[in-house]
C-alpha cells in the first residue's frame, strides 16, 4: 500500500513530533520560552508504537522525531528502540538543538539513530546567543563533531536565515570546507505568532544561491523522493548547502512529507487550515486499518501548495507544535 495524493505526491517519509517542550528560545519560535499547557498531553510509548506500525504498513521508510526539543523526553531512548525495531524503518532521524546530545549520542545511535539534524543559526557565540536564547554555541558546535565521530551517517546542520543577522555566507563556508557535513539554510516561515520577526528578518534564499553559484558551487541532481531542497557542492568543499525556499515557486511540488503532532494530529500541510485528529485510533493495535482509512481519506484534502505568499499561515501559532 502506498501514500499518494491527489498530485501524484508519495510519502515515504514521516515527520513525527513527541513534544511541544522547548529548552530554547528562539526568536522566531519561542521568543517567551515554552509555555506549558496542561490540556496537551504528549504521545505515550504505546500510542508511538501504532503511528509507526501503522505508517510502515502504508509504506513510510523514515522517520524524524521532532518537537519542540525531542530529546528532553525522559523516554527518548526507548522511543529510538521502538521504531527502529522495525525492519522497513531505514532511516530514524532526530532535529535537535543539541543540548542534550553530548552526553547521549552513543546510546541513542546503539537505540538505532542513523541521522541527525542540528540547529545552529550562527558560528558567532554572540549571535547564537542572541537569536536563540543560550550561550551554548561552543556545546552545540562539539555535538557535531561527536555525531560525525561516532559514526552517524548523516549529519546536518540547519541554519533558519535572518536578514542583516546571521547571513554572511562567508561564515558557514569556511566551517565546512573540511567537514562532511550538510548545512541547511532554511528560509525564515511566517508562522501565526512571528509576523514581526519574520517582517524584520525574512531573506530569500536565493540571494544565498545567487552567491553559490558566482563561487562554482554546483546543484546536485534530485534523487528519486528527494525532498524540497536543493543541494549545492562544490570540489573544495567536504561540506554541501542546502537550500529550503518555502517561498520559491514550485516548492511543494516535491513534498513528500508528513507530519503527525505530539498531540496525535496528523498535519498533511505544515500551513494547513486543519489536521486530522488521529488519537481515538492510537488506543489499541488492532485499530490500525481504521486508521490507514483515515489517514488515505485525510490525504485526499492534502492541497497542492501553501498559501504562505498571501500571508495564510494556517493553525500553528509557531512551529514548536510541529517540528518544522
Ligand atoms: N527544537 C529542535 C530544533 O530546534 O532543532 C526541533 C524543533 S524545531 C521547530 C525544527 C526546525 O525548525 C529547527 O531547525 C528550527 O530552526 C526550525 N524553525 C523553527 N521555526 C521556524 C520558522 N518560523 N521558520 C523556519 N524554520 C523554523
Ligand atoms: Fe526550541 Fe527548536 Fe523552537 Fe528553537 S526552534 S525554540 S530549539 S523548538
């Protein structure tokens, strides 16, 4: 069985998040910190455990665990042991903003993690301090190097672009000249509660591409399912740029992601006006074929782009309810 929608678009590829908690705050996030709310109670174990068993059969090959902070979950290496414990999981990713992954990343690669996204918006200490809240550049920045030293496979690094602010291409190249790593300039989303920020700070991303391409970078040929970015190389380089232009034409053209809420809403849209809610049909294992009914009925209404140009950002005041 296969996830297509209406727009031939198929979905391998499951964006789970486990939390609404954030140790961080970012500007365009969660400026005031994470607020709790005592009506949202986050996935259990067993209710994870359906999603993924369910997804694989519809024929979801990777996962991302995502949040808020994912891994300030007390239950998060048994999370990486439950969904890697099936066999047509090839990919189990996390995005993280590295706090806790220093002390952790050996067990939870041994848990089955095999890719790892971080955030980092600036190799300056003050401005990641700055944008993000914590004077941990130096702790994050050493979370990369160990995921790459113990052998995660991919390592990313994801940098939300902020005009005037973090967007001296200079900066990034040099750091992955000699390391093997993606870096990720996201372009900075609109979402119901960021409006001023992202007024201030929104940069297209392809005034970064305009620069790569003047100094040879090369764009990589998509693979088949590859998502929305592109990828830039380049021969003096370890490292590759990726671009992810939410705002570029044809951008959800390649979508090929869902995305299932720590609240159990399934979101085919990250600037949809609804999700479905999926928890009535987490209870019990034997619920899985009502809930695929659901989840291909749901995907039915998947529209074929966002409305972001118009300004229609959808449900979510930010992105800490969905993992981006
Ligand atoms: N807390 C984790 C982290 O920051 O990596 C995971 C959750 S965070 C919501 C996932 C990714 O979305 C991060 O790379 C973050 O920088 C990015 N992000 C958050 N809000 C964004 C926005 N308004 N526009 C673009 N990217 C955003
Ligand atoms: Fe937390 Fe990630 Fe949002 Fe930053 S982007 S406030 S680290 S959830």
């Amino acid at each position: 069985m296969q996830l297509m929608d209406n727009y031939q678009r198929r979905f391998q590829y499951l964006r789970l998040s486990i939390t609404e908690q954030c140790n961080f705050q970012c500007q365009y996030c969660l400026p005031q910190g994470y607020q709790p709310n005592k009506d949202h109670q986050f996935l259990s174990l067993s209710e994870i455990n359906n999603i993924v068993g369910t997804f694989t059969e519809l024929g979801v090959h990777k996962i991302r665990l995502t949040g808020g902070e994912p891994t300030l979950r007390r239950d998060f290496t048994d999370i990486l042991s439950i969904i890697s414990s099936y066999p047509s999981i090839k990919e189990l990713a996390i995005t993280t903003n590295g706090s806790r992954l220093l002390k952790n990343i050996s067990y939870w690669q041994q848990a089955g993690l095999n890719a790892v996204n971080i955030s980092i918006d600036s190799f300056s200490p003050h401005l990641f301090k700055l944008i993000t809240g914590q004077d941990k550049l130096k702790e994050i920045v050493q979370c990369v190097e160990k995921s790459l030293e113990v052998g995660i496979k991919k390592v990313k690094i994801n940098t939300v672009l902020m005009k005037n602010m973090n967007d001296n291409l200079k900066d990034y190249l040099a750091w992955i000249k000699y390391r093997p790593v993606d870096l990720r300039f996201i372009e900075l989303m609109e979402t119901g509660k960021n409006n001023d920020v992202f007024n201030r700070y929104h940069l297209a991303g392809n005034l970064i591409e305009t620069q790569l391409l003047a100094q040879g970078w090369q764009l990589q040929s998509k693979v088949a399912l590859s998502g929305p970015a592109k990828v830039y190389s380049h021969s003096d380089y370890q490292g590759k740029i990726g671009l992810i232009m939410p705002y570029s034409k044809d951008f959800c053209k390649s979508c090929n992601r869902l995305r299932v809420s720590s609240l159990g809403k399934l979101h085919y849209c990250l600037f949809g006006d609804a999700a479905v809610d999926l928890r009535d049909l987490l209870v019990r294992a034997d619920q899985k074929e009502q809930l695929k009914a659901r989840i291909f009925a749901s995907l039915m209404s998947k529209p074929e782009k966002h409305f972001l140009h118009d300004h229609k950002v959808g449900i979510l005041p930010n992105l800490s309810y969905i993992g981006g």
